[in-house]
C-alpha cells in the first residue's frame, strides 16, 4: 500500500464544470453532449463511454426532470440541471433526483428571479471547492486506519490484499451512511418522495 497515497492524490482530482465555463447561450442537444464529453473527459469510468446521449436527456425531459427545450435550444439553467443530474444519479435513484430538484426547479428557474439559478451555481461550486480538502484529509484517514489493520498477519502479499479491502470497506461504509442521511433527509423534507407519500397515506388510512 505504500504507492497508494500518491495515486489516491491524484485520482481524487475530479473534473468539475466552473461557472464561467458554462456556455450563456442557447445550445442544440449536439452541442450539449460535445460540450460535457470535453468538460468531463476524465470523469467516465471506461474509455469512449458518454456523459450523456441524446436519448438519457430525453428521457430526463419526458420524467419532468427537465424542462422542455425551447425550438430544441436548452439554456443555461438546463445545462446546470443537467449537470446535477450527472453528479446525483451517480448515487441517487432517478426519482430522488427528481424530489430534490423540483424545488429548485419551481422555485429559482425562472431569469426574473432575484437569486438565478447560476447563482446558486456558483454558491454550490464554491461550497464543494472549499470541501475537497476535507475529503481528502478524511480518505487519507481511512488510508491510515486500513494500514494498521490486519498487523498481525505474516504473509506479506495476504496482509497487503486485506489492508486494500479494508481501505475500501471504510470507504464504503463512509458513502453508505451519508447516503442514509440523504434518502432521510428526501423522506421528510421532499413532499413528493415516494417514501412522505406512504407515510400520508397512511395516516389518512
């Protein structure tokens, strides 16, 4: 595990679209998926896998999670929802996605608004910025932790295969508690989350 530490440095450099990055200008679905293939060039997985198709934001557009282009232009504020949706769906399912959104949605869509949805933007990216160093103190805690486990056993390749699956195991526990809080947290404070609506109409019953 010695090599690690450097790798993890650099694999925990993610692409992230800025705010001045993202086009003012109303754009064709082509020019959409070209636009987020070359922002986030490095975010897929496998090679030649794709950020997004013509028929995914179709789909997002058909389920209400995007609103409807307009003379098949999407704006700004679709590009931005759009890259939401390419972050959330990483760990949420599609219909959390679309509790959390709807507000936002509703609310900050329109231009007029005092408070635009780039500015909500920009306030989000800032937030995640200043969080990227607390990640990485808390991934090489978990490092720390996971190379002190399993000391005890002899062979060098078996302490070295248990120690990656420790490291791994405490990285995981790590998403799946915080994606507790976040399905909790879409239950009581989302009203259409599939979850409030069984407790409503249950207490209805």
């Amino acid at each position: 595990m010695d090599d690690l530490k450097e790798k993890l440095s650099k694999w925990l450099e993610l692409d992230y679209i800025l705010p001045e990055d993202i086009p003012n200008i109303d754009l064709y679905m082509d020019q959409i998926t070209t636009f987020m293939d070359t922002e986030l060039k490095n975010s897929p997985r496998f090679q030649g896998d794709k950020i997004f198709t013509k028929t995914m934001i179709n789909n997002y557009s058909k389920n209400d999670l995007l609103p409807p282009s307009s003379k098949k232009k999407y704006s700004r504020n679709h590009m931005i929802l759009l890259i939401y949706i390419y972050y959330l769906k990483n760990f949420m399912s599609i219909s959390d996605i679309k509790s959390l959104l709807a507000p936002l949605k509703n609310h900050f869509y329109d231009d007029d608004r005092e408070l635009s949805f780039f500015d909500i933007y920009e306030e989000i990216y800032q937030l995640e910025h200043r969080q990227k160093p607390v990640i990485a103190e808390s991934v090489a805690d978990d490092l720390k932790k996971a190379r002190e486990s399993f000391a005890f056993v002899e062979d060098e390749k078996d302490r070295d295969l248990l120690q990656h699956f420790s490291f791994i195991t405490l990285l995981c526990y790590d998403i799946y508690a915080k994606k507790q809080l976040i399905e909790k947290m879409i239950d009581n404070f989302y009203t259409d989350s599939p979850e409030k609506e069984k407790k409503e109409k249950k207490m209805k019953k």
